[in-house]
C-alpha cells in the first residue's frame, strides 16, 4: 500500500507543491493553495509484476476503426466526430441557462432508446426537477435513469451498477469526493472528481459526459485544469436573446476540432437546424444600405452570415466604434483603411458593426466584408444583390487571399447567390463553386467595381 501523501494545489491555476505557502509561485495569487491526501496516480499505475513496460512497433498495433454509439442529432454527432467513444471522457461548458442540461437530457434519451441504460446524474436538481424537464420534452424512454447525488463514489457505483453505455454528470462542480479536503468546485476537487471519472470511463467504457459551468473570465471550471484531462471539450453557446445556441468544440481526440452545430431553442427542448446559412439569413433586407453577407468556416462547414454596418454622424470629440461578433480592433483597423486609403471621411461618423444572428467571427476572411458593410452604409448604397464578398483587408488597403475559397463560394451558391467579390491572385478562373468571380487586388478595387 503507496503511502498517502498531503499535498497542495492551487484553486487558481492547479499548481502542486508538497509544501503549504501563503502564495502561490506560479499565478501569485494568496492563500489560494489547497490540502490534498491523495495517493500519487503513478505508483498505484505501476505494474505489480515489476515487467518492465515494452514499446511496440507501429505495424504490429491493431489500429480498430473506433466504434462510435450513432448520435440521432446529426449536428450533435457531427461535433462529436461521428457519434460518442465508448470509454471517452467529454466536457461541455456554457452560461449558466443556455441549455446544458436541455441538450444532455436528450442526448441521454437518444441513447437510452436505442443502445441501452443512460444514466443522467444531477447534483444540482432533485429528481422531480429533472424529470419536469424530460417530461416537458416528452421523453419517456425506460432506459433513461436519473440520479441525484453529490458523492463521486457512490455515482461511480451507481454508474457501475447500472452498466449504462452513456453517464451524464451535471455538474462537476457540484460533486465532491470525502477524500479531498477541499470545498466543492475547488481545483483540488475539481481533478479527483474528474480523474475517477476518467478512470470509471476507460475501464468500463461506459462513455461519461461532464458538465462545467463557465466563470466570468470564459473559462470552463475557472482554472483550465479539466481542459486537458478530458478527451474533449465542447461549449454551448448563444446569444441570450436569441433562441439559436451553437455546440463547438475545442478539443477532440476522436476527431475534428472546431466543428459547429447549430440549435434552436424551442418550447420541447433543442432541436437541430440543418442548414443554419438560410436562417441566418432569412430576416436579412438585401436591399438596405449597409449589409453584406460573408462565409466563414467553422470547422469544416461554411457558414452564409450577414456583416451589417451603420454609419451615423457622431455627437462625440471620439467617434464611437461599436462591434458586435467582431474584433473591435479589426474594426479601428479596417475603420483607419477606409480613412487613409481610400480617402473615406470616418472621423464624423459612429461607426456600429454587427454580425447578424448572434455568431462570433474571429477570422479574417470577414475584413472585407466588413469593410464594404461601412462603406455601403457611410453611401447609403446597398450592395449588388445575390453577392458575397470574402476577403482579409491589410494595412495598405490590399486584398489578401483566404483559405477553402472554393467550399465556401459552393455554399453561397447553393444559397443563390451569384457573384462574389475575392482577392485577385495569379491564374485565377472567372468562377468558382458555381459562383462568378469578382476578383479585386485592393479595398479600393473591390468598391469601385461594385459601385458603392
Ligand atoms: P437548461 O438546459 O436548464 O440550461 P443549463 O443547464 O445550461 O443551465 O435550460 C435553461 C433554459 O432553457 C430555461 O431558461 C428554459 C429553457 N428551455 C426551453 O426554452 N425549452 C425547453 O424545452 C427546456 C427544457 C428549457
Ligand atoms: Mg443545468
């Protein structure tokens, strides 16, 4: 028997030191060290029969396709990869609201209908709450159990004993394990409680899905201790006013990262939208001033989203600079563009930018959407119809070319439109996926030949 060790661990950044200090060394934040008696993972890891570990060679290692349980939502599965692991270790973060237990509840049922027990484990709900939500839903599969329950060791049994194929913990955070002296929600607890976990998973290849709720600084579970222990992560996101809600991931070792799925919030829980570029652009007035649609990719899939902009004569010394789903430091950088090489008077004009539908767009590819949005706005002329405009903006008001230029014009041509405005670059064709080019070498090209 290993003997058992006290050790300290940082609540802020998860650092570990045999010694109690007042400060932590690595993040200086004070008195922020817990104790922890645990046994150390690497001795009790280590072979009993004292043979020593072996490397294999890479063409002796059976690679197996990995078997995935079939997820019903197809833009949950595609999130996932495919479908769930057996075995793996998931983390879904979000806002506290925004439909964590909504989406897992289903997920549960989905796999309780076909695969077998799913078990929904709730430390923060009692079983009446719990069930008021799936009843709401009108799930009623007889292989969806629910447990409420704080105590790691006795949901690892319960899990074990139900031999359920998927295990839901909602959340981690709520959980404790007597054997850490430490407050709930605390790093200290945070990894033990996720490390058995893991090891529950990988043993049984029961899959288990962990619920962490996302403090104010964005991160799951405060520190980032979790993020590398799991096997995936993913977030749930959406506007609050907004009934649409995104799953990403981050972080997948059983498949593609950044994937998104996108989900609309209804009165029986969430329910997939298959082609999300026409709902993001069903509400849009073509022929207002100011709007221009864009592709983005996120992941794998190419996204229609509408850039829109309002140019108005500013009260203010400064002119406000208001981006929403944008980097605002892309816009004071696109703004200063427009100001100085293309001789647009900005220095009168509020400038507000806003990515329609509540998604946030971090890659470049928008600039020159954006761009085109403020001019069309500052000259109250609207663009071209049944055109996109895809394009990074640099400094000296050039066009530089993006990535998956052809998956992302095939899906605006599948959604009608015709034309787009792309950096010019050598050898170009005159179309692409289905769409006319229009191929501009400078901000102050793709403008004149749109005739904004
Ligand atoms: P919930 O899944 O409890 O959020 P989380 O677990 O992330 O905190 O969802 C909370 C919100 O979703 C709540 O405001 C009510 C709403 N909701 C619906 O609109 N329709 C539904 O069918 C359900 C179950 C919830
Ligand atoms: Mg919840």
């Amino acid at each position: 028997m290993p003997k058992t060790r006290t050790e300290f661990v940082c609540r802020e950044c998860g650092y570990r030191t045999p010694r109690a200090l007042g400060r932590c060394p690595e993040c200086d934040t004070w008195s922020s060290l817990d104790a922890v008696s645990s046994q150390p993972a690497a001795v009790a890891a280590r072979p009993a029969n004292g043979i020593a570990a072996r490397p294999v060679r890479l063409s002796d290692i059976d690679a197996v396709e990995l078997a995935r349980l079939p997820v019903a939502a197809a833009e949950f599965a595609r999130v996932l990869g495919g479908g769930i692991v057996p075995g793996s270790l998931v983390l879904i973060g979000g806002d506290p609201g925004v439909g964590k237990s909504t989406l897992l509840t289903q997920l549960a049922h989905d796999i309780a209908s076909t695969h077998g027990a799913a078990l929904y484990v709730s430390g923060e709900e009692s079983l009446a709450q719990s069930a008021l939500r799936a009843r709401r839903m009108g799930l009623a599969a007889d292989n969806l159990l629910f447990l409420s329950e704080t105590d790691v060791d006795s949901i690892v049994g319960a899990i074990r004993e139900s031999s359920a194929r998927l295990a839901v913990i909602d959340s981690i955070q709520s959980v404790t394990t007597a054997d850490v002296e430490a407050l709930p929600g605390s790093v200290s607890q945070l990894r033990e409680s996720a490390q058995r976990f893991m090891h529950l998973a990988k043993s049984t290849g029961t899959s288990i899905i962990l619920v962490g709720h996302v403090t104010k600084d964005g991160a799951i579970a405060g520190p980032k201790v979790l993020e590398h222990m799991v096997d995936t992560v993913l977030y749930l996101e959406g506007e609050r006013f907004n009934q649409y809600r995104l799953l990403r991931s981050t972080k997948n070792r059983f498949g593609p990262t950044h994937e998104v799925g996108v989900f609309e919030m209804r009165d029986h829980g969430l329910t997939e939208v298959a082609n999300p570029s026409s709902v993001f652009l069903s509400e849009r007035d073509a022929a207002s001033p100011g709007s221009v649609v864009t592709v983005t990719m996120e992941g794998t899939r190419a996204l229609l989203v509408e850039v829109q902009a309002l140019a108005s004569r500013t009260t203010l010394a400064i002119p406000r600079r208001t981006a929403n789903g944008f980097d605002s430091n892309r816009l004071h950088l696109i703004g200063a563009v427009l100001a100085r090489r293309l001789g647009i008077p900005l220095h009168d004009q509020d400038i507000y930018l806003n990515v329609a539908g509540g998604m946030r767009i971090d890659e470049p590819a928008i600039d020159l959407a954006a761009a085109l949005a403020i001019v069309s706005s500052v000259r109250d002329h609207p663009m071209p119809s049944e055109t996109v405009a895809v394009g990074e903006v640099g400094l000296s008001g050039e066009l530089r070319s993006v990535g998956y230029l052809e998956p992302r014009l095939r899906a605006a041509s599948q959604l009608g439109f015709v034309r787009a405005v792309v950096p010019r670059s050598a050898g170009q064709p005159r179309e692409l996926g289905g769409i006319a080019l229009i191929p501009a070498a400078t901000l102050r090209e793709a403008v004149r030949a749109l005739q904004l």
